[in-house]
C-alpha cells in the first residue's frame, strides 16, 4: 500500500512538472533513461514505474529557479498608441522626450 501511494505521488510529481516546464515527455523521459512510451503510460494511468526514486530523483535534481512559467527571449517594448494620443517627441542627441 505504501508503495502504491510513493509510486503514484512521483507520477503526480512529474505530471505537474510537465505541466509547468518547458519539456516535453520524451526530453525527461531521455534524461531519467527510460523510454517516452514507458513514461506517457504512467502519465495516462496505464503502468507503474518499477522504481519511483529514479523520478524523485530527476525532479529533485531540477534548479528551482527553472519550476514554473517563465517567458523566453522577452524584450520590452512600447506598446501602440491605441487611443490616438500624440506621444511627445523626442530629442534625436538626447533620446528624452520634450527636451530639446
């Protein structure tokens, strides 16, 4: 029974790793060396892992910082001027707006 609830714990654990990361099942199923086949049959409920330390062990090797949503090659930019209000110009030396 405790080992039901472990192995069903880790494949909770890496569903919701999928879920929030940016890999897919084949690129963590590489890193945990196993088959993606194997790995989407324990996602969708179908088998077990035979050993759910070698999940716990992927997942807790994983930087914290790289868990959750984060936005890649973001760069800020002026949103467009969606109401029709003249922006102010700007200086071309001193790049600042209404200064010159």
């Amino acid at each position: 029974m405790r080992g039901a609830r472990r192995c069903e714990a880790a494949v909770e654990r890496l569903r919701e790793f999928l879920r929030l990361n940016y890999m897919t099942g084949a690129e963590v199923a590489r890193q945990i060396g196993i088959r993606a086949v194997a790995l989407y049959a324990w996602l969708q409920g179908e088998s077990k892992p035979a050993s759910p330390e070698s999940i716990a062990a992927f997942l807790d090797s994983m930087p914290a910082e790289r868990l959750g949503i984060t936005p890649i090659g973001f760069e800020y930019g002026e949103c467009k001027n969606w109401r029709g209000i003249p922006k102010p110009r700007r200086c071309p030396f001193c790049k600042k707006a209404g200064h010159c």
